[in-house]
C-alpha cells in the first residue's frame, strides 16, 4: 500500500514538472518571432534611402566641347569662355557646329546654318540636367567679301584700345578680339579711348553704360567701306564686400571710443565727488576738534 501511495504522488511531481517546461518554452518562441520583424524593416528602409540618393541630378550647363566644320575659332575653346569669333571665306555658306556636355538636359543651336557677308551672330543655349541653370554661347561669324569687292588698302582694325582708369587683360594686339578688365562697384559707365588704323573707319561702341554688378559685355565694331571688324570687351563689376567690412570695424572701433570716453568722464566725475566729501569730511572733523578745545578750556578757567 505505502509503495502505491509514493508511485502516485511521484506520478503527479512529474506531470506538473511537465507542464511547468512547457509553459517556459513557449513565450521564448513567440519573442523570437517578433524580434525578427523590426529587422526587415529597417532593411527595407536602407535600400529606399540608396535609392532617393542616387537620384541626384546635375547642375552643370557648360559644354563639354565645341566643334565647326570651317575655320577656327578665336579663341580656343573653353568650357567659361561664352564669346568666340569666327572667319569664313567668301565661298562658304553655311557652318556646321556640334558640341557635347558632361551631364545636361539640352543643346539647342547645334547643326547647320547659313552665312551671310558681313558679322552673322549665332547662339549655342546649354541647360543643365536640373533645369535650374542655362548658359550661352556667342559665336560671331565675319564672311568675307570676293576678292573683286574688296579693297586691300583700307583696315577696319583698331590701332590701341584703353579703358580710361583701369587695364585691361590681355594687353591690346590687333590679332585679339576679346578682352576683360574689372572695375569698382561705384562706377555706372565706363570710358573707352580707342585709335583706329584708318582716319576713316567709324568706331561705335555698344553696352559700356548703365553697366549692373557681376558680368557685363561691351561691344566695340569698327567699319570702314565695307569691311568690319568686332572686339570684345568683358567687364566684372566688383560687390563692395570690403568697403562693408571696413564700415563695420569703423562703427565698432568708433563705439570703443565713445565708451572710453565715457568711462573716463564718469570716473573723473566719481573722483571729484569723493575728493569734495573727504575735504568735507576732515573740514567737519576740524571743527568738532576746535569745538572740543573750546569747551575744555572754559571747564578749566570755571
């Protein structure tokens, strides 16, 4: 009887001890369930950040190169340089351009155009692959005249080319077209002394007023009969950066002096005021003393 009684209670130690195992095992089962998903979300956000990154266009509108299929440019071709000049024969009618960029949007004014005697003025527009930025090209194409119109003796160049108060870069040759110079912010318009080759020849200048702060383009064309000949003048307009700077360490260095100032009068004040109250004091001192003699020799005499 005393064995039945301790199988059975062995029994039932060992079906609770059961349950208690499979009580602990199943919460660990679910917890690693849910910590997985956390994971896979941030996996699928890494990859839509990579993806809006690689996204980003450019903001670049200067060409690449330049090309045309007669004669040579002046000057060389340059990605910051938008002003060229151009020669062609009498017996050309047309002139072919292509070009290439680095990364924009488009290229309007490449392919064929045509000619005519005398300056052709002919545009090359780049916008950048963001569509935030443009820059042009200005190719200006002189066609000569047959050698039966024209007359050898007679120059449309210019002899010496000055901007009065500044210098310009490079310095003047009748082989360039195109110059820079940089002036200050004050100036509004600029004064341009030129000498022509021919007594003859009429100079007219065009854009050398009203001139606006950063890039301005001036345009001076000499023609005598019926040749022509076009320079080019670039001209920075600087920002009073400087002067601002300059302003600002005047009005503080001026605001110093006005603080000194005024602490030295304030002192100075305070030094009188103290000086004055101790003279008072000691006159008053003085007095009581004398005071005090007096008493105590009128105590004495009694």
């Amino acid at each position: 009887m005393k064995k039945l009684i301790i199988f059975i209670v062995l029994l039932i130690i060992s079906f609770f001890n059961i349950e208690n195992c499979l009580a602990i095992e199943e919460p660990e089962t679910s917890s690693s369930i849910s910590s997985q998903e956390p994971v896979e979300e941030s996996k699928e956000v890494s990859s839509s950040s990579e993806i809006s990154s690689s996204v980003k266009l450019s903001n670049d509108a200067n060409l690449k190169s330049l090309k045309i299929n007669n004669g040579v440019l002046s000057p060389n071709f340059s990605p910051n340089t938008t002003n060229y000049s151009l020669t062609v024969n009498e017996n050309i009618s047309s002139v072919t351009f292509s070009a290439s960029c680095n990364n924009c949007k488009s290229i309007s004014g490449l392919g064929s155009f045509k000619v005519y005697n005398g300056t052709n003025n002919h545009t090359i527009k780049v916008v950048s692959e963001d569509g935030l930025n443009t820059k042009t090209y200005n190719i200006y194409i002189t066609k000569k005249e047959s050698n039966n119109e024209i007359d050898n003796s007679v120059s449309a160049d210019l002899k010496s080319l000055k901007v009065r108060g500044y210098k310009i870069s490079p310095e003047f040759s009748k082989l360039i077209n195109e110059y820079t110079v940089t002036i200050n912010k004050g100036e509004k318009s600029i004064y341009i002394d030129y000498e022509a080759v021919e007594n003859e020849a009429i100079v007219t200048i065009k854009g050398n007023k009203n001139l606006k702060i950063g890039v301005n383009k001036i345009t001076i064309i000499v023609t005598n009969g019926k040749k022509e000949q076009v320079y080019y003048l670039t001209v920075n307009k600087e920002k009073a950066k400087t002067k601002s700077k300059i302003d600002k360490n005047t009005k503080t260095n001026s605001k110093k002096k006005d603080y000194i100032l005024i602490s030295i009068i304030c002192g100075s004040a305070l030094l009188i005021i103290l000086i004055a109250w101790y003279f008072i004091f000691m006159h008053k001192k003085v007095s009581l003393k004398r005071k005090v003699k007096k008493l105590k020799k009128k105590i004495n005499e009694k």
